[in-house]
C-alpha cells in the first residue's frame, strides 16, 4: 500500500504495539506469574499505560512524518528486537 499511494504524497505506515494496560490484557496483567513471564520478554521491564502511545500517534499524524512510508513501528519496550 506504501509504493501504491506514494505518488499521491498518501502516507501507509504500522504502529504496532505490544501489550498495553487495558481492559482487555489486565486479567493477564494481575495475574502475577503470568505477567512475569511476560515482562521476561520485555527488555524495558514494564508494562506501558495506554497514554505512552499518544506522542507516537501525533507524529504519524503531523509534519514530522511526511516522508515516512511503509514502515512498521513497533512500540513494545523492545520485545521485538529480541
């Protein structure tokens, strides 16, 4: 989709983001062992709160990412470069 809308300056990019303290993950989140096994995979140690996304979404939406295309970001405390 990036190449396809480039030529129309339409920007085609992926946040991809890991788990969050939400509604839907908290059960897992309380639950003690289950969120330490998790947290081994997370280099930063922490489980982010849904407000840590909102500065990586007004940069998708602003100028500062005008010539940013087909990428994948992923907001996860490192886990992905594992």
């Amino acid at each position: 989709l990036a190449v396809e809308w480039a030529p129309h300056n339409i920007q085609v990019n992926c946040l991809a983001p890991g788990r969050f303290n939400t509604e839907m993950t908290r059960s897992r989140i309380e639950d003690t062992e289950a969120n330490e096994i998790f947290l081994r995979m997370v280099p930063m140690k922490r489980v982010p709160e849904t407000e840590e996304v909102g500065g990586l979404i007004l940069f998708l939406a602003g100028p500062g990412s005008d010539f940013m295309t087909g990428q994948a970001l992923h907001l996860d405390g490192g886990s992905s470069a594992l």
